[in-house]
C-alpha cells in the first residue's frame, strides 16, 4: 500500500526524459533553467518518496515534510514554467 505513489513514476520518468531531449526552443535562459529544474525535481520523487518514508517506518512524526517541501518546489517550478510561457 505505501508503493503505490509510485506506480506512475515511470510514465513521469519518461516523459520528463523525452522533455530532457527534445530540441531547445529560443527561449530566455531563464526559462531553460526553470524547465530543467522541474525535470529535475519531477524525476526525483522516488528519493524524496524514500527518504520520508524512513521517518514513518521509523515511528517519527514529521517525515511528511521532506515530501511537503518537495512538492511545493515543483508547483513553484511549473508555476513558473506557465507563467514564462
């Protein structure tokens, strides 16, 4: 049961890498570090899905934070990455 945010972390996977690869646009490089940085976090979920999970199994309470701020970070990101468009 605790798995199955994972379950869709290879279809994320491999869209942010075919993003990754995909030709640069003429865009500001303020927005080709904005995109990179979402692919970057988006693709990280599984270090971050485990490293709150060692709290939880753990018996402490705020493990939850590690995911809570990782998930802010990409919000910003993407809010960012609309916004520029």
């Amino acid at each position: 049961m605790l798995g199955l945010p994972l379950l869709i972390y290879p279809f994320v996977l491999l869209a942010n890498i075919m993003s990754a690869v995909a030709e640069p646009s003429n865009t500001s490089d303020f927005k080709k570090i904005i995109v990179q940085g979402f692919l970057l976090t988006s693709s990280l979920y599984p270090v971050s899905y485990f490293l709150s999970l060692l709290p939880f199994i753990r018996k402490r309470k705020y493990g939850f934070v590690i995911s809570l701020i990782h998930l802010f970070l990409i919000l910003v990101l993407f809010t960012l990455w609309n916004y520029l468009d």
